[in-house]
C-alpha cells in the first residue's frame, strides 16, 4: 500500500457533507445537536459522545450508520480556554477531554463507498479500487486540543484554520479509521472481496478556509498497520512517510464551514454550538 494513496482516501473521507442522526442527543427537524460548552474541567454537564464526535458523520462521503457499544459512559467537554489578538491576528485554544469507557463508530455504506471511489478514479475500469474507508472509530478516553487562527475585520471574527487533535501532551490518539482494497473480479468490484485491510491512527484534522475555490483539509497520521496486526516500529515509520508525502485534499464546503464557524464559537467563548443538521441518515 503507497502511504500516499492512503492519505488521499483518508482526507476525503472527511471530506463530503452528508450524516447521521444522534442517538442520544436532543435535536430537531433544523438543526443537529448542541455541543455545550464550558470551559472548565469540572464542568456540571458534559457531551455525550455521538454528539461530540457529530461532525464525523457530518462530512461523510456516503450513507452512515453510527453505534456505541452497549453500555458506553463516554462523553466530552471543553476543558480550558485561552485566546490571544496580535494586531488582527487572532488565536484561540482550548482543551478537551473524553472520559468514560466504551466505544463510538461511523460504519460507511459499502456499495456507496464503492461507486463514489470508482468514479473518482482517473481510469475508466481500474484492475483494484485502493483504500476505501469502511469505518472510523473512537475507543475509549481522549485529551485532544482545538486550536484555531483567524483574522479580524472590523469587529467580526473571520476564523482562517482550524485543528482538532486527539493525542494532546503525547497522549495516544484513540481514532482510528479501516481502510481496504477491492480488486476488479469478474468485471465488477465486490465488498466481500476486499483485500489489504488495514487500520490507520488518526492523531489530527486541519481545516481551512478557501474563498475561492474547494476549500482543503490534511490529515495527521500516527500509524498505518495490517488489520490483524499490532501496531510497531514499522506502522510508525509508514506513518512518518504518509505525512511527509501527504498533500491537501478537496472537501465539501459545509463540513468545512462547519468546522470554522466552531472555531469562532470558541474564540467567542460561547456557551454552545449548534450543529447544522446532517442528511443521509441510515438507521441501525
């Protein structure tokens, strides 16, 4: 498997709106959910995790389905605050952290997956189809940070970038995503005929604001490994040689404005974001 083309899927991945529903979440026929926002690691009420992790299936290039095992305590909360102004140069960052036990899952509708890959090959007919996502995972407890930059004009915030990571103070990112092949057979590319199953670490996503033109994101990744393996020496170095041969990717304008509006949030320090509601919904 070529790091790069690993990147390649991986980013666009993130990179079409579409969605789910949350399970757990209060919302409305509008709107997504509301992330609540304090500030504080001792704060009274925190996100369940289907509502933190919303803008996972928000961008989803396919149908999506999205479960927590049973029995998930898992929730999220903003944990600090901090911002800065240096002429109109604006920064904010705030922490967060994901307490609790259990697990939380975007599965990717195959056959979707499959055509929306074939279509964006360069080949009329490839022979394989590479590295297509089937899920992206969150297991388990999490210290990520938000950082964001940006510029002021007059007295609005215009928020530039935005990243989320999920490995703060050299913590070990709990997201992962499951990537796989399928080889052209008999003319047609089948899910049960996959092959090269791998699993990638996601340590950070960074999102960008684009006037003019597709707006880009990139990705940091931790490790690349065979499924059925443990990650090692090797996983890393694979890793290492994505990111450094990774380029910026295309995403879909909401997701994207999405992502920098909740930048803005934050550096406003308001006490809650609200989602716009996601489509393509599939109930489990």
């Amino acid at each position: 498997m070529k790091p790069y083309i690993l990147f390649v899927l991986l980013v666009t991945a993130v990179g079409w709106a579409q969605g789910i529903q949350s399970s757990s979440t209060t919302m409305d026929l509008i709107t997504g959910p509301e992330l609540r926002l304090e500030y504080h690691p001792e704060a009274n009420q925190s996100n369940p995790v289907d509502c933190f992790m919303y803008f996972v299936p928000l961008t989803s290039p396919t149908s999506v389905t999205v479960s927590t095992e049973p029995g998930t305590t898992l929730s999220a909360n903003v944990t600090s605050w901090k911002r800065k102004q240096s002429g109109k140069t604006i920064h904010v960052q705030c922490d967060f952290e994901v307490t609790g036990s259990g697990g939380y899952t975007a599965l990717y509708k195959a056959d979707e997956m499959i055509e929306k890959q074939f279509k964006d090959s360069s080949k009329k007919k490839p022979r394989e189809l590479n590295t297509l996502l089937e899920w992206i995972q969150l297991s388990g407890p999490c210290l990520g940070r938000i950082k964001g930059t940006g510029t002021m004009v007059g007295d609005t915030v215009q928020m530039n970038s935005i990243e989320v990571s999920f490995n703060r103070d050299g913590s070990q990112s709990p997201v992962q995503v499951s990537i796989y092949d399928i080889p052209r057979k008999k003319g047609k590319y089948i899910f049960d005929n996959r092959t090269n199953c791998q699993v990638a670490r996601v340590n950070a996503l960074k999102f960008k604001r684009s006037d003019n033109g597709t707006p880009r994101m990139s990705v940091e990744i931790a490790s690349i490994k065979k499924a059925e393996k443990k990650e090692g020496f090797l996983s890393h170095l694979t890793a290492v040689i994505a990111n450094i041969l990774s380029t910026s990717t295309s995403v879909a304008p909401v997701g994207n404005t999405t992502m920098l509006d909740f930048g803005t949030a934050l550096y406003e320090k308001q006490p809650a974001f609200t989602f716009p509601k996601a489509a393509n919904i599939k109930q489990i």
